[in-house]
C-alpha cells in the first residue's frame, strides 16, 4: 500500500508544475518564460492565495491565450473533501480530504476567543512511530507538497465558514522530515500577498528533529516551535518515542535553545500525560529540573486514548497535581482544553477511519 502510493504520487508529480506551490518570483519566472509579462504572476497568485480558485477557468482577467499555457503546463492540485464532522459542543470541525493519488489526510478547525485555528497534516502518515500515536500506525505514505498544506487551510476556512487566525502543524506527520516544503508552506501562508497569517500565530510540532530544528531557526522564521517532550528523562522517552534513541533530550534542548537565540521566539513544550506512565510528582519535579532557567511554556494533555494501544489519560487530580508541581517550580503550565470530544478529534482518528471505510469499498472514493 505505501509503495504503491508512493509510486503513484510520483507520477502525479512528473508532469506538470504545481504553481499552488510556487513563491511569487518563481511564478514570475515561469510566467517570463512563456513570453508573458511578469505582472500576470502577481494577478494569478492573488487568485491563487487571496480569492483561492480552485481552477484556471475561475481567473476571469488572464487572457485566454495564456489560460492555455498554463493548463499545458502547469496543475493546481485538487483535494476532495470526504468526511466532515462538526461538533454540536463547541464548533470544532474535522475534515477528511483524498489528494489526487488517493492518499487521505485530515484537518481540524477549531474555534477560541482569540481567533479560529486550524491544524494541518504535513505528510500523510508518518514514520516517527511515536506509541500513543494513532497518526504513524500504518507508516509513512508521503511528503505532503507545501500546495496540499496550504490547501488545507483555504478548505478549513470554507468549512467552518470564518477567518482563520492561527495555523498548526500539529495534524498528522512530522514537518520536520518535510522540512523543505513546510517551510515553503510558511512563508506562502504568511506573505502579505497571499494568506496574511501572521508568522506568530503559526505554530510548528516537532517529535524532536535535531538537526532540522538547527536548520529551522537558520530559516529565521517568527513561528512557534513546540517540541514534543512527554518524559522527564531518555529511559522514559525512548520507551514512548523511538526518535529518543536518536536524539537525547539535552540535544533537543539545545537545539531549542538556538531556535529561541536565532528567533526570540519562546519555545513551547508538549507533554501528554499517560496514566501511570509519565504523569507522577517525580517526573514533574524532574521536568521542572529540565526547563527551569530557559523561556518556555508546557502544554500538558491528558493523552487521547487509542484502540490499538492501552494507555490511558490521567486522572483530573493527577493532571492538576503534575500542573501545580511545576508552577511550583516556576514553570508556566496549561492544561490544553479537549475540542470536539463529540467528533473523534484525537489525532489520526478520522483519517483512519476513512482509510479503513475505503479499503472496505475496494478503494474507491
Ligand atoms: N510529529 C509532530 C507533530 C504532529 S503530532 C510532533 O510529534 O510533535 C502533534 C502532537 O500531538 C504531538 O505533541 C504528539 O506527540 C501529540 N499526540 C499524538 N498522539 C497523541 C495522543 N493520542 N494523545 C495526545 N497527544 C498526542
């Protein structure tokens, strides 16, 4: 299934230029170089990025002769959505998309007072093989194009049918092991010209990518890096992640560390918290130990339970306890709000669902 997938990604990707996901002076390039003048770039951008048409037919002020070039040799890749769920509680929306080649990935929309935020997948699948993790079960299919991310969000916004504020990259698959096109996804979506999204409101997750987040705070980017902890110590990370036997936490905290020293940016630290597994007052005591002195922030979240595994979230007074441990050691801590209860929102959920529904009508969608 992966292989075949692959396979056929790369024969969506062969041919013609994915202009969705080209910066604006490479559009201006690709415009000069069919003997066009290079302002037709910018106009077909503004309906790529700003009034986001879904087809060259829709772009009513690009002459004819040029429509035709553009459709020999360039493609806007197309998402079809195949499931949505909204929640009755409190507005989240869960969307199932295929991508050309049949791969499915998932998005969620989530409304807050500050502003709406969506979360986006940047592969389908992932080969990170994090245990509580529903997202990496079946592997890693492919890397998602910055196109298929961007998608993502001008969809979300149709869905949920307001102004998206806040993007995270915290959907399924790691965007550092697609580093290239996420960052391209970034700089797309935050351009002025095109989506407007502040750097500031985008939040990037990563498992913990050493050398990719060296490479991500060269990119000298505003966003928000969270890195994914979920243990006090390598023993216990290494038996929840396998990236932790690469990596150790002092690295991933140095690495932090330069992204904070290049950006400014506070660095914010995931921690779901598992039933017995990670959640005691000696592991709180000994994350304060690992975070005090720098400037950052922890999110704990009870862990969403999945079928194929059996660990279980915490209990409230245990999450409470871990919370006030660390404030006790200066460490600012929340405790992230669960959106969507009612919508099987937890991570990689739907996706796989719908993945499963497929297979079960023969591959069809
Ligand atoms: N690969 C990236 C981003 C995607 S996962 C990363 O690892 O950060 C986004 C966040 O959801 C990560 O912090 C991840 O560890 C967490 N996560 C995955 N499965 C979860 C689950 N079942 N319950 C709670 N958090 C989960």
């Amino acid at each position: 299934m992966n292989t075949e997938n692959r396979l056929q990604s790369e024969e969506y990707s062969s041919g013609k230029v994915d202009i969705l996901s080209l910066y604006l002076p490479e559009l201006e390039k690709l415009i000069r170089d069919f003997g066009e003048p290079s302002y037709r770039a910018r106009q077909i951008y503004t309906w790529l990025h700003e009034k986001r048409v879904l087809s060259l037919e829709e772009m009513s002020n690009i002459p004819k002769s040029l429509k035709q070039k553009l459709s020999e040799n360039c493609r806007i890749p197309r998402m079809e959505l195949v499931k949505s769920r909204h929640s009755a509680q409190d507005g989240t929306c869960k969307a199932a998309f295929a991508l050309e080649d049949g791969n499915i990935i998932e998005s969620v929309f989530m409304p807050y007072r500050h502003g709406n935020s969506v979360c986006i997948s940047s592969q389908a699948g992932c080969r990170m093989g994090c245990r509580f993790c529903a997202s990496t079960l079946g592997g890693l299919a492919r890397n998602l194009a910055a196109s298929e991310m961007l998608g993502q969000v001008y969809a979300m916004e149709r869905e949920g049918g307001q102004r998206v504020s806040h993007v995270v990259i915290m959907g399924t698959g790691e965007p550092l092991d697609n580093l290239e096109q996420v960052v391209r996804f970034i700089r797309i979506l935050s351009d002025e010209a095109a989506g407007g999204i502040s750097q500031r409101n985008i939040t990037l997750s990563t498992c913990g990518l050493v050398p990719q987040i060296r490479q991500l705070a060269g990119e000298h980017l505003q966003v928000t890096l969270a890195l994914s902890l979920h243990a006090s110590n390598d023993e216990l990370r290494r038996s929840l992640m396998p990236i932790a036997n690469r990596y150790s936490i002092a690295e991933c905290l140095d690495a932090c560390e330069a992204y904070f020293r290049e950006t400014g940016r506070r660095i914010s630290y995931e921690y779901a918290l598992i039933r017995g597994e990670n959640d005691g007052p000696e592991q709180a005591r000994e994350l304060a130990g690992l975070l005090s002195g720098r400037n950052c922030h922890v999110n704990l979240i009870p862990v969403n339970p999945i079928e194929e595994r059996d660990y279980r979230k915490s209990q409230p007074e245990r999450v409470r306890d871990f919370q006030a441990e660390l404030e006790r050691h200066g460490i600012n801590a929340t405790v992230r709000r669960k959106m969507g209860a009612d919508i099987d929102s937890a991570c990689g959920q739907l996706r796989r669902k719908q993945m499963t529904e497929t297979k079960k009508k023969g591959g069809d969608i």
